[in-house]
C-alpha cells in the first residue's frame, strides 16, 4: 500500500510533473500494446489464431 505523499510546488513545476508522469503511463500502455501485438501476430504465424480482418 502506497501512501500519497503532497508536496506544495510552483504550478509551473507542478504542470511539468504531471506532464513527465503522463508520459511515463503513455509510453508503458504503447508498450503493452505493441506486446499484444506481438503476441498475437505469434499466434497467427503458429495457427493457435486467425488473423484479424483489416
């Protein structure tokens, strides 16, 4: 269990923050989904799935 922890800093650094976190959680949901890709496009080449249609 985390605990939030507040810290007052200016709002331009607040913003920047934010902005740097949301970066973070954009880049690992690009990555999980570049995986799923991955995996699925394995299970086509193994004929475990059919390929999606365009």
């Amino acid at each position: 269990m985390t605990i939030p922890i507040t810290i007052n800093l200016p709002e331009s650094l607040a913003a920047s923050v934010e902005r740097y976190e949301l970066l973070i959680l954009i880049s690992l949901y690009q990555m999980g989904q570049l995986r799923k890709s991955e995996g699925l496009a394995e299970a086509v080449k193994w004929g475990i799935k059919t390929p999606l249609s365009p």
